[in-house]
C-alpha cells in the first residue's frame, strides 16, 4: 500500500473494524493513546464510537505543550520584557495560558514574540540582528529534540553569541513508566507514537511492555494505522503475549535513529522534570550539558523556576493520565473553550480537550 490513499480506505477500515470486533473478547478494556496527534487523529476520523462496547480509548500525556510547566511559559513571559531581547517559539505556545498572561497578550502589549516554523530560521535572524538576543523555547518529544539539538551544535559553529535556549523537552517512555507504577489509572494497552517512535524504535518500549506485562504497539496516525495497531493490541491482551509490536513498519524499526540519538546524547543529559498538571517525573526531561551551558536562557537571564498552581477547576492532570475523558471536567465547553482557553489541554492543536472539543466528542464512545 504505497499510495497513503489507501490507509483511508472505507473497505480496509471497516473489514479491520469487523476483524476487531471478531476478536474482542468482551468486558471492558482500556487502551491509552499516548500521543496527541493519535488523539486528534481518532476524533477527527470518528474512530472511538467504531470501537466494541466496552473497549475505551484514554488519552495520554504526549501533548508537548499540554506538559510544558505553566512556570517555564512566565519565565519566558518574564525574558519577553527584556531589552533587546525577542523570543522564539511554534504557532501552538502562544496562547498556552501562564500564570497571568500568554504570549499573545505580551506581543500585542509590545513584547517582541515571533512565531517560526524552524529553528533554523531563528539563527539566521540573530546572525543579522546581533544587537538582539534570541531566545528559543524548546518544547517536544524525540521527534523534534535532534533538530533542536543540531541547531545547537549550529549556533556553536556558527558563533553565534545572542543566541539562548529554553529547554522544555521531555522523553516518552520514562511518562509510560511513572503512569504504570502510580497504578492510579488500569491501562491494558499502549498505542505507541508513530513519529517518536522513528527515533527511539520500538524496541525502546519493551521495558515497560515486560515491567507491566502491558502490549505496547507502535501506530502510524491513518485510521488504518490506528486500527491494525488497536487489533494488534487486543490479538496480544487475548492470547496473553503482551511485548510490543510495530503497525507502523514503513518507517519504525526497532533500533530507531540511531544518529539523531546520538546527537540528542551530545547536546543534552537527562534529568528529573515536571510535567505540568501531572507532576514531577524522574529522568523525564532534558538539559544543556556542561559545554552548552552558556546557551541555557534561564542562566542568562537569572531566572529561577517557580512552582505554578494549576488553574483552578482545570483537570488537564486527570484528561492526561487517562482519569477522565475532557467532556467530564466541568469546565469543558462552558467556561473552557478554544476561543478562551483556561487549561493547555484546549489551546495545543494536539490537546486532548481540543480535539473532543473540535469533533463534537461527548464522551468515551465518541
Ligand atoms: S476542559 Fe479546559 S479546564 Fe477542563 S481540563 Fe480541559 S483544558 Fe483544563
């Protein structure tokens, strides 16, 4: 199936629908699509209320800027207010609320914000505007972490002395990990990502698939993707084989990128990080290592995080850890909505609040 036409294709869907149902064994089970872009991707193609009765789909907490710490965003917020200084981010950042404000309000308040889609373009304005610092907020999973990266090794190459990095990354597996030993929600599968898994592999999920004795299974983002993969996931929860299995083979294998982990290696080292509404998580998140620590814009600047309340009535911890599906915060759609957002869940194009909200899903049946 070269022609990505075919992973919509009605007749393939609903025979993997059928298969599925074939296969179901009954009882209610809960599988968790860990990443955002699987979330919207099973809204937008109405494939919750196509699932058996009793199988739920819970959304997980791969949303990069759903996890971003509300302190990081007013730290930045509080860089923006510098002389000279312009802050660099993705489309998606810029009305995550903070404590106070959002980056939207800083721009319109004067504040030098710019929206880019690559990073690489950031370096070539600070190459041309070097009375200006550029200031970079860095937040994703592996997937975008080894181009951050190289744009580190760029600005070192290049020289490049007003150059600065807020580094917000986080890693995937470790969050699997956390969410399974905090036994708060049952999970019986994972639905892994398609595109953090092109760099860490499948294989990088077998420590939890053994750990917890729960299938993990790698899923592209077509509905035909998801549906082999939710297949795969219930054949391994019947014949009792957990491990991990691959329904995104076109592009995954189980060693992933081996060079783009290399370089993640080279420019950052591990340690414990906080995940916003959802906690501190060990060896979760990323930092400049030593030689790179002149980049760092929080050393730069001076600043020191602050623990951040979530907003009150906000229940993106529980939409992110699979508690609740969004429609069950009260807040969803009333006083929380796209247009005014009051927790990161509704803002991200990837949030789990904003896809229910976009496609009209009213509860774990779609
Ligand atoms: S609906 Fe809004 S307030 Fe409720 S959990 Fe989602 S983002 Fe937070």
């Amino acid at each position: 199936m070269s022609d990505l036409k075919g992973f919509r294709d009605t007749e393939r869907v609903k025979n993997l629908i059928e298969k599925i149902e074939n296969i179901y064994p009954g009882g209610e089970l809960k599988f968790m699509e860990v990443c955002g872009t699987h979330t919207m991707a099973i809204a937008k193609f109405g494939l919750r209320r196509l699932m058996p009765a009793g199988l739920m789909l819970l959304s997980g907490p791969g949303c990069p800027v759903c996890v971003t710490p509300a302190a990081v965003i007013d730290a930045a917020i509080k860089i923006s207010s510098e002389p000279n200084t312009v802050i660099v981010t993705f489309g998606d950042m810029m009305s995550v609320p903070g404590t106070d404000t959002n980056f939207e309000h800083m721009r319109a308040g004067g504040a030098d914000v710019r929206v880019l889609y690559s990073v690489y373009d950031m370096l070539e304005m600070a190459a041309g505007e070097p009375n200006n610092n550029f200031v970079f907020i860095s937040v994703g999973f592996e997937t975008t972490t080894p181009g951050i990266a190289l744009s580190i090794l760029e600005t070192r190459k290049r020289g490049l002395k007003n150059v600065y990095f807020i580094v917000a990354n986080r890693l995937v597996v470790p969050a699997l990990d956390a969410l399974m030993r905090s036994g708060e929600v049952h999970i019986d599968g994972f639905l892994c990502p398609g595109h953090v898994s092109v760099i860490i592999g499948w294989e990088a999920y077998r420590p939890i698939a053994e750990r917890y004795n729960v299938p993990c299974v790698v899923a592209g983002f077509e509905p035909v993707d998801i549906l082999l993969a939710i297949h795969d996931i219930i054949a391994r929860v019947v014949d009792g084989t957990g491990g991990v299995g691959n329904s995104y083979s076109r592009v995954v294998t189980g060693a992933g990128n081996p060079e783009a982990q290399r370089i993640m290696n080279e420019v950052f080292q591990i340690v414990e990080a906080e995940w916003r509404a959802i906690g501190v998580i060990p060896e979760s998140g990323l930092e400049l290592r030593d030689e790179y620590a002149d980049l760092d814009a929080f050393k730069r600047f001076g600043i020191e995080l602050l623990q951040v309340p979530d907003p009150p009535g906000c229940r993106c911890g529980d939409v992110m850890t699979g508690l609740i599906f969004p429609p069950q915060c009260k807040l969803f759609g009333k006083r929380c909505t796209p247009e005014s957002p009051v927790g990161p869940c509704m803002v991200s194009s990837e949030g789990s609040c904003a896809a229910y909200y976009k496609y009209g899903e009213m509860n774990e049946r779609g």
